[in-house]
C-alpha cells in the first residue's frame, strides 16, 4: 500500500497493474449469405422482382417509388419525373 496520511508507516510500495483486457476475438468466418431474392406481388397475383423494375425505368432514373395499387413506377431523375406500367 502506498503512504498515506491514514497510513504513515507503510513503506512498501505495492505496484497495481491494469487488468489486461482479452484480445479481441476475430468473429468467425461467416458463410457466403445467399442471395435474397425479392418479389412484389400486387394484389391481383402479378410478381415483378427489382432487376425488372430497373428494366422498365428510363435511362438514368435516380429514384422509383413502386404503386402497386396504382400499376405504376413512378420515377424521378433529377427536374424529370414520370410513370410507367408495372403489369
């Protein structure tokens, strides 16, 4: 214990050291996720999967909201908006 005021007559110095924290694990490997596919059903039974909405949209087209209560793809690039057919 170190020298204290409470505590005069110690003279031995005891050294603290920090706890070593454990290295850190690396996480294991994880397996190849497999692809998700994904599909978007209207209520009538019709599926179109994303690849092919991107397939519809015009060139360039930064953003598409699907409506499928609609049947549209409503798109927007840049100024320039505008819809198209799902189905």
């Amino acid at each position: 214990m170190p020298r204290t005021k409470k505590n005069p007559e110690v003279t031995e110095e005891v050294k603290t050291e920090k706890p070593v924290k454990a290295a850190a694990k690396k996480p294991a490997a994880k397996a190849k996720a497999a692809k998700l596919e994904i599909f978007i059903q209207s209520p009538m039974g019709g599926n179109i999967t994303p690849e092919e909405i991107a397939a519809k949209l015009p060139k360039g087209a930064k953003s598409v909201f699907v409506r499928v209560d609609q049947n549209k793809l409503w798109w927007i690039n840049g100024e320039e908006t505008g819809s198209v057919d799902i189905w």
